[in-house]
C-alpha cells in the first residue's frame, strides 16, 4: 500500500507533539475512501459440537479404532489359551468330544492247596443300546435277541427298551461270549438281507439298517466245582464285590484296582478309529491259594450231609486238620449252597466259624491234658466215681445211671464220666485252669480273621464259682466254633504245641508266582508227656468197650472223644436243644490228621460214638489213602480202664 504523506492539497505539516488534551466530543468525519466498519452484532450462543460421521476421515478412525479394540481382545485370548494356560483348555476341549470307558481289572482265583479252582472270573459282557437308532427297527431287533436273552429279560421288556427315548439302554447283564457272538451275526445277516433287498429301489436305499446295539466289558464270577466249598469261598454280588465268605473277606487284595480308557467319540457316541486315546491300565488282583483239599472236602460235604439228613438235624461241620501244621484241609458245612444259582443272603454264612454252640464232653480232652500238664494226673490215676455229685449251687450227674464205679483215668474217658472229670479237675486252682483253656485258644479269635467269625464265649476273669468250673471241665458253660475245638484237639495231636489255624496257604501273584501266607507262631500248651498220655486214654474210646467203637479204622490206631452236649434254646431261654461230636486223630502213635465232626440238633437218640463216629470213620480213612499213610501196625495200649 503507497504510504500516505499528507491530506489531499495541503502542504506537509511536522507531526505534533502529543499532548494531554480533553477529548473532543465533535462527531468526526470518516476519511473519504476508507470503508466503513459494520455495525457489531450481539453475540449469539453456539450449540454444543456434534460428531458429524458425514465426514470421510471421521468415519475412518472410528471404524480402526473399533478394529484395534477387537483385534486387542483377540490378541488377549490368544496369549491365555496358548501362554497361561493351554493345557485346561486343551483338556476341556477334548472332553467334550471323549467317552471314558472303564477297564476292569481281573479279580484274583480261587483255588485248592493242588490249584484246583473254586472260584474265577469269566469275560462277560453287558448287552446295551441307543434307543434312538433302535427306535425304528425295535421289531426286528427284538426278533434276535429274544431267543438268545432269554431267562434274564421278556420280550416285552425288550420292545419297550429299544423303543424308548434317551440315548443309552442297559438290556442284559452277564452274557456269554459266545451269545453276544450269535446275536452279532444275526444282526449283521440281517443287514445283509435288508441291502438285498433293497438294492436298486431308490425309495428303500435309505431304510434304516438293524443298528444301535452295543456291549461292555461285565466279567463274572463262576464256580467250576458248584458247591463245593460254597461256604468257605462265598460269593460276589452284580457290583463284581465279594458278599460272603473269603470273597467278602480278602476283597480288596482280590479285586485289583480298575483302570480307564478315553477315546474321541463323534457326535453319535462312537469311537473314532486311529484318534487320539489314552489308557489307564488296570491293575490284577492277587489270586488266593488255599489250604483245602477239593478232594477230602467233597467227601466231607457228602458225609455230613448224609448224616444231617439222617438224624433230621439242623445243619453238621466237619473239620480236618494237618496235625502238624494245622492246616485247615477240609471244612464242610451243611446245609450249603449254589453259588453259581440262586442264592439268598440267609444261606451265605459259614456255620464253621459263625454258629458257636457248647462242645460237650469233646473238651474233656483240654481239662485232662491241663491235669495231666499240672501233674495232677496220670494214667495211673484212680477214682471213685459216685452217680452223682454235690457242688455249691447244684448236683451233677452222668449221662448214664450208675453207682459208684472204680475208674482210672482212662476210664473216666473211655465212659465220658462227667462226675468223674470234675474230681479230677477239682485239684485245680481255677485262676490256672482258665489260663490253660484260653492258651488253647478258646474265647479268642482264630487268626482266620474270617468275616462274621464268632470268637465263642468263656466267662470273663479267672474267679470263676465252683459250677462254673465245674460244667466248664465237661464241656458245658462255654460256646465254641468249630475251628476252635478243632484246634485244641490238634494241639493234643501234636504232642502238646498249639499252632493256630491256617486257611491261605499262599497269596498267587498276577504273574503265577507264589508268596506263603504270613502264619502266627505255633506255642506249646502242655507237656509232650502229658499230651501223650491223653492221647492214650483216648484210644480207649474207640475201643470195644469205650463209647465210640464206630469210629475205629482197620490196621490203624485211633484216639478220639465222643460230645454230647445240651444247647439253650433262644426261643425260651432255656436247655432243650442237643449238639453231638467225635473228635480224633490218626494214626494215634503217630498222628497225621484231626478229623472233627458236630452235629447240631439231631432227633430221636443222641450219640456222638453212633452219630458222628461212622462219618469220622468215612472222612479220616478217605484222608489216610490219599494221602498214602501206611498202617503203623501198632496196636491198642492195654490200658485199665477200672481198678
């Protein structure tokens, strides 16, 4: 812009000084040709801004900046499932397509002292369906499986089960082998047919095919040998666990543990061929070698069955022992039952070590060999015998009426004179005679630690009333198990040492090998002398004149006991049941088996020497030849039996 040096026609004045000076309030004139401002307007309120998305550049950044947020969240997720924690979620993932399958050990057998077999497990399977492919073929597949399912489920049963709804059907347990194999190739030659058929009519090509029948793994128990043994070895229930017996009892070392299999199934359920699985392998159980005899034990489960049948009895036992090991080889019982049929719980127990009942004069071999050990008899000892005899709290008498009678010892047992063995036990303190008896084992366990096993009962303390002493000497006034009085006429057998009784003989391991069962130490009860002494007053019993001659064995020396004792009734409280026995051992002079047997609640005349002295004979002759133990060709001690 030319720079202004005057106003128009005038000379060029010097500028002024400036001066205070009041200010003019003339209006002055606007210079000519300048323009004139505008007049100002009042200031109006703007509205607040607003996003205008019109814009190309605004839109822009807001679409990347949403795009930068979900790519963050993604980035997020990534780094968990792979950096933090991968494998939960790996692991998660995979169940949702996985099925866990269960893999069941093998339970451990069962078997004699010789590997006989008494109890195995036999591979079974479980028959289930999908009843949502069942569903539209449920006739056709009834049609099979009926004929081969039945006994364990009706027809009935089986069309509404494959007509159901659900995904999954249990249709019959434990099925052979064998069964599943027929039924499988009737089904298969049943879709065979159906694509027959079918083939080349368009509108049946995709009829539904004779599918949705499937099978587990559902081992079961079974029992070659049926009942032999059934009481002893007991049995298992549908769960594959012991319910009875040494089943029950040893379950846990038997069973083994299971394991598990987990396969990639598809969406219907099915294993996926070739994918990914992984095994838990199951672990055996450990198999039980026991210390019976299959052999002698059925022929003691024969005898005794005979005999309870004969005598109308309740039930009977017998037991027989290895003398010096103790060794249980045969423990009958009878009633018994079927372990491969139908069972009920009532008729599972083992009356052997179960039912305890009072022994009777059987336990006069105990007393005497307590008297004998003490010094306070031998077999020169003589008696007057009376009748009857007074105690403090009552009288006692003999099972037979007599006067007096001079008996040595060996004839207050070849008699079983119950008057006679309380005089003779009466020189005994009874704080030693109680010692003696629970050295024998009776009021404690018998270390079998078999399930349901009753100890018996021997009144507590050692400050007994002279009646209890007394009843106590003959066999009345304390209850015992089989086992139990077994095991104390064993130790008399076995020259006056106790060995506790033995059931395992050995653990068999899953790979065949065999490990000894631990046993408790044997301990000697009484003197060898003095055990040698009653076990010759006990030949007198089988002797012509004593009370069990039906127990004698051609060319063998035999020693045994007669028992006949009263039982109580629990009905009333009262005495008025009977138990009667023979326990003995052979050969005497040089003993190889216990052979006891008791009969519970025989009708009619009572005997041990007639009842259970003939099944003594049949088991204990049967015992001698299998086991080849030759005549000693000793004979009967002539032992005076009055004086």
């Amino acid at each position: 812009m030319p720079r202004r040096t005057g106003t128009e026609g005038g000379p060029r004045r010097a500028p002024a000084k400036k001066t205070a000076a009041k200010k003019s309030t003339a209006r002055k004139r606007p210079p000519q040709n300048r323009p004139q401002p505008r007049p100002k307007k009042p200031r109006e309120k703007k509205p607040p801004r607003t996003l205008k998305l019109g814009r190309s550049t605004l839109r822009l950044r807001l679409t990347f900046g949403v795009m930068a947020f979900v790519l963050s969240l993604f980035a997020g997720r990534l780094v968990l499932l792979q950096g933090v924690d991968p494998d939960s979620y790996a692991l998660a993932a995979s169940k949702e397509n996985s099925k866990p399958y269960v893999l069941h050990a093998s339970r451990g057998s069962i078997t004699d002292r010789n590997g006989v077999e008494f109890s195995v497990t036999e591979d079974t399977v479980r028959i289930t369906a999908d009843p949502k492919q069942t569903k539209p073929v449920a006739q056709q597949l009834v049609a099979i499986l009926a004929p081969k399912l039945e006994g364990k489920v009706t027809r009935a049963e089986l069309l509404t089960k494959l007509s159901g709804t659900g995904r999954f059907v249990k249709l019959a347990d434990k099925v052979s082998p064998q069964t599943w194999n027929e039924i499988n190739a009737q089904i298969k030659a049943g879709n065979k047919e159906l694509a027959k058929q079918n083939k080349g009519k368009p509108q049946l090509e995709k009829a539904p095919a004779l599918i949705g029948v499937y099978t587990e793994a559902d081992p079961t128990r079974s029992h070659p040998n049926g009942s032999i043994a059934a009481t002893v070895v007991g049995v298992t229930g549908d769960d594959g666990k012991g319910k009875s017996g040494l089943e029950y009892g040893l379950n846990s070392k038997l069973s083994g543990q299971d394991g598990k299999a987990v396969y990639e199934v598809d969406r219907n359920g099915n294993k996926i061929p070739n994918a990914n699985h992984t095994v838990e392998e199951p672990r055996p159980g450990v198999g039980v070698q026991l210390t019976l005899d299959s052999d002698l034990q059925w022929v003691a489960e024969k005898r005794i069955q005979e005999a309870v049948q004969k005598y109308h009895a309740s039930g009977g036992t017998v037991i027989v022992t290895e003398v010096k090991t103790n060794q249980i080889l045969a423990m009958a019982n009878y009633p018994s039952f079927d372990p491969n049929g139908k069972w009920k719980l009532g008729d599972l127990n083992n009356p052997a070590l179960e039912r305890t009942y009072e022994p009777g004069s059987v336990q006069k071999v105990v007393t005497m060999a307590a008297l004998a050990d003490a010094g306070l008899i031998d077999l020169n000892t003589k008696l007057k015998v009376p009748g009857t005899i007074k105690l403090p709290g009552g009288r006692v008498k003999d099972h037979w009426d007599h006067g007096d009678l001079n008996l040595t010892i060996a004839g207050v047992i070849a008699k079983s004179s119950n008057v006679g063995t309380i005089m003779a036990a009466q020189q005994m303190r009874i704080p030693t005679f109680v010692k003696y008896l629970h050295d024998f084992g009776f009021g404690e366990p018998t270390g079998l630690n078999f399930p349901g096993e009753s100890k018996g009962r021997l009144m507590a303390g050692d400050e007994w009333p002279e009646m209890t002493r007394a009843n106590v000497a003959f066999g009345q006034g304390l209850s015992v198990n089989a086992v139990q009085e077994a095991s104390a006429v064993n130790a008399v057998a076995n020259g006056g040492v106790y060995v506790p009784p033995q059931l395992v003989r050995n653990w068999i391991e899953p790979n065949g090998s065999l490990t000894p069962a631990e046993t408790a130490p044997p301990r000697r009860v009484v003197s060898e002398k003095a055990a040698k002494e009653v076990a010759t007053m006990m030949e007198a019993v089988t002797a012509e004149k004593g009370t069990a001659p039906q127990a004698a064995i051609d060319g063998y020396l035999v020693a045994g006991k007669t028992g006949t004792a009263q039982q109580v009734d629990s009905a009333c409280g009262c005495y008025q049941k009977w138990a009667t026995s023979f326990a003995g051992f052979a050969p005497a002079d040089n003993p190889r088996f216990v052979v006891y047997v008791v009969l519970h609640d025989p009708t009619g005349a009572r005997g041990g020497g007639f009842q259970g002295g003939p099944v003594f004979r049949d088991v204990m002759s049967f015992a001698l030849q299998k086991y080849a133990v030759p005549p000693t060709g000793a004979k009967q001690q002539n032992v005076p039996i009055t004086w």
